[in-house]
C-alpha cells in the first residue's frame, strides 16, 4: 500500500489554529490533506507519516481540523492542538469516541522499524503510532466522515499531550476549557485492545520510601549505618507481597505493587546515609486513591513514605444502557483493562466508559509497533453496526 499525503494549504486567523505560526505571525504554512474516504488502514498510514510525537502535534492537528472542516454536518471547535466534532441530531443518546493525537518518541535503535514513516510488510503497517493510537484515530475520522445519520449523536474527540504528564493533557484542558461539549451517555476510548472491549482501568498510585542511615568510610563501616541495608525490610515485604484480584461489576482486575526504582549512596567508599525505593500500586477500580495510599501505608507502617503521584481507576461503564449493544455489536465478551487510560477522566465526569481499538496493546511503544490491516478494518466494521 502507498501514502499519496501531498501537502496543501489552509489559513485561519484564530490564535493557535490550523495555519499559523505560532499563533501569532499569522504565517499560512502546509497542510497535509487527509483522504478521510479511503481504506482506513491506508488512511492509518497516513496519519503515521505526520510524526506527532508530544508536544509535536500542530501539524498533525491542523491536518485532522482541515479534513473535519470539509465535512458540513459537524460542528468543529479547537483549542489548542486539540479538537472536538459534534453531529446535532437531536438522538436520544450521545456518545464520545476519543483517541489522542500524539506518540512516544522515536525510536533509536538502528534498523528499529517503529518510526516514521511507516513502512507496509504485506498487510502489516509499521511504525510510529500504528498501535498506540493513530489505527484508533483513524477509524474515528473513517466514521465522522461516513455516519452522517448515525443512529446516536457523537462526539469525536481528538487530543494532545497524552503521552507525557497528565497535568499537559489536551483532554484535561477540554474539561476545564470546553466541559459543555462533552456532555454524552457513554464513551468510547479507542486505546489498541485488539478488538476486544476492555471495561474501565486499574488506578495508579506512586509513592517515595525513604531510609536514612549515617555516612561513614566503607572500610570503617561500623561507624555509620547504611541506608541502602535500611531499606531490604521494605523489599522484602514488597517481594511477598500477594496482589489480589478483584472483581468490580463483573470484571476480574489484577492488582500489582512493585519497587520500581531505588537509589542511594554518594561513592564507592562511603557508607550511604540515605535510600530511596519508589513504589507504584496499580489497584482495582473499587478503590479511591486515599484508600489506596491507605493500603500501601498499612503494609509499610514504620517507614517515611511521600505519595508522589495518583490517578483514580474507573468502573468497567458495562452498566450503561448504550454499553450492551455496543458489547453485542462487537461480538467478544468484556475484558478489563490493567493499565490506567483516559477513561478514568471520562468516569470521573459521570460518563461511563470503555476501551475499544485495533492492535495490541502490548506493542506499544516498542522498537516493532505494528498493526494488522484487516484489524483496524473491523474495528471499523464494528462501531459502524453499532452507530447504524
């Protein structure tokens, strides 16, 4: 398969929109146009080929924001480099299906094949992008292209900046910015899941152990304590640590609580007075992160610990009246999802929410990220039955 992805051009005066340099110089630079019409693979690809690593969406944006603009039964809004599309049926439902533009950096391996541009090895694509989520985002455009009658309202979302630190998210702007137009029953993440819905998220909670000791000379030991010998009890009682699995609305979630990083020390010679051992729980969506942190604390009681981060998991969204139909279309049952994703941002707006995309999950980000053709075709197939 080729990528015919010529340039055109496309101007706004609006800060920060599709054209402009930097949002201020008013400079009209080139657009890819975008064939929202052909074979969604292909259409994969060529998303692929504009390298939108985070904080590098621009021009993938302007590329999304030019195509949707041509299509006259959706309102378009941008803010930033993220956009949000919106058919106005009057339908008694409304869902969201949502992807993110960016990508993790390239890789730099030689001869690692996950970059871009993307390459075609038969009916298989690869590079950047092709599992985590530029297959997701293209079956969304396939579909605000195709379903200008579909049987719900829809939102499409398209964000930024979900690679890198939640506090840059483009979704979480879209709260804070532009609430109003999310509003919706249901919503639809469309992470890789190869297929399959995967209902809510596990949370994530990370924290910071802290030992401390008395440096001295190591060939005088005795004269300090060590830091780093300090810290084995809490490895140890991480290490026999048994995460349990729980069940949430139907779905078995598996929890996980692991060392994920330790340092100490200052030189070869000297007896380190001071260990850090960093610890992330992945719990199961009954949990709030206080009672989390609460779990955590209880397992290492006696040690100085700081929570440095949390996200709160979200329930499976199984429950909502759109949710079945949407498992029937698809035809597989639920899955939960381990890792956190954005649905937990959706679920916290009273949305329900699942995760549904082409591609393995467990490619993403690797030096071999790939996506089958003929996957991202039924995805495709999927949402359209249920959306029709």
């Amino acid at each position: 398969m080729t990528n015919s992805n010529a340039p055109t051009t496309f101007g706004t005066t609006a800060a920060g929109g599709p054209g402009i340099d930097g949002g201020a110089t008013g400079v009209v630079q080139a657009i890819h146009t975008l064939d929202l019409h052909a074979d969604v693979a292909a259409l994969t690809a060529e998303l692929m080929d504009i390298e939108s690593v985070s904080g590098n969406e621009r021009a993938l944006a302007d590329a999304v924001e030019e195509a949707l603009s041509k299509l006259g039964h959706l309102q378009v809004t941008r803010n930033g480099d993220s956009l949000v599309a919106r058919t106005s049926l009057g339908r008694a439902e409304r869902v969201i299906l949502a992807g993110h533009l960016d990508t993790v950096p390239l890789p730099t391996t030689p001869g690692s094949r996950g970059t871009v541009p993307s390459t075609w090895d038969g009916e298989v694509l690869y590079g950047r992008g092709a599992t985590d989520m530029k297959g997701g985002v293209a079956v969304q455009l396939a579909l605000a292209a195709t379903l200008r009658e579909p049987t719900k309202d829809v939102t499409f979302i398209f964000y930024d900046h979900e690679e890198v630190a939640a506090a840059k998210s483009g979704l979480g702007r879209l709260v804070r910015e532009n609430r109003e137009l999310l509003d919706a029953d249901f919503g639809i993440l469309l992470e890789p899941t190869n297929g399959t819905v995967e209902g809510g998220c596990n949370g994530t909670i990370r924290f910071e152990a802290t030992t401390s000791g008395v440096a001295a000379h190591s060939a005088r030991a005795w004269m300090g304590e060590n830091a780093i010998h300090a810290a084995a009890p809490i490895l140890a009682r991480l290490a026999e640590y048994q995460p349990a699995t729980i069940t949430v609305d139907g779905l078995d979630y598996r929890e996980s609580l692991n060392a994920v990083k330790i340092h100490g020390g200052t030189a070869g010679n000297v007896i380190p007075d001071q260990c850090v051992v960093e610890i992330n729980y992945r719990f199961a969506p009954d949990k709030t992160p206080d009672q989390a942190e609460a779990h955590v604390r209880e397992l290492l009681n006696g040690f100085e610990m700081v929570r440095t981060d949390a996200a709160a998991g979200a329930r499976p969204g199984l429950n909502a009246p759109a949710a079945a139909s949407f498992v029937a279309a698809v035809g597989r049952a639920p899955l939960p999802k381990y890792g956190w994703t954005d649905v937990a941002r959706l679920s916290e707006m009273g949305i329900p929410a699942v995760n549904f995309g082409p591609g393995d999950a467990l490619l993403a980000h690797s030096d071999n990220e790939h996506v089958h053709s003929d996957d991202i075709r039924e995805c495709l197939a999927a949402l359209t039955r249920w959306l029709s």
